[in-house]
C-alpha cells in the first residue's frame, strides 16, 4: 500500500507542479501547494488502500467461513 500511495503522491506532486506553473504562479507558492497536495494524497491513497484490504480480506474470510460449515449463510 505504501508503494501505491507514494507512487500517487509523486505522481500529484508533479500535476500540481505543472498547473501552478502553467498558471503563472510563483515558484515558491507553486512548490508549496505541490508538496501540501502530495502529503494529502499519499494519506488519502495509504487510507483507502486500506480499507479496501481490509475488506476483501474479510469477505476471503467469510467465504472461508461459509464454505467450512457447509454453505451456511449463504441465500
């Protein structure tokens, strides 16, 4: 998750580089939102990621589960 989410970070930090450059904003202002909108996405991505383990991985669980006790829960 880790990966993903700095991956997602780096991948943002040089989008918003390149809009805040292209709209004629001050490097150091332009920098700055940059890296601010890095840290938000790695922490957004990390967060997501997850939760979405979390879940597939209770429902592997679940299946597991069901398929143990013969089917049960199952509609």
């Amino acid at each position: 998750m880790r990966h993903m989410a700095m991956m997602a970070a780096v991948i943002g930090f040089f989008v918003l580089s390149f809009v805040g450059w292209f709209s004629d904003v001050d490097v150091f202002v332009c920098s700055m939102r940059a890296l601010g909108g890095a840290v938000v996405l790695y922490f957004v991505v990390s967060v997501a990621g997850t939760i979405a383990a979390r879940i597939i991985a209770d429902a592997a669980v679940q299946a597991h589960v069901d398929h143990a006790r013969g089917g049960e829960g199952k509609q």
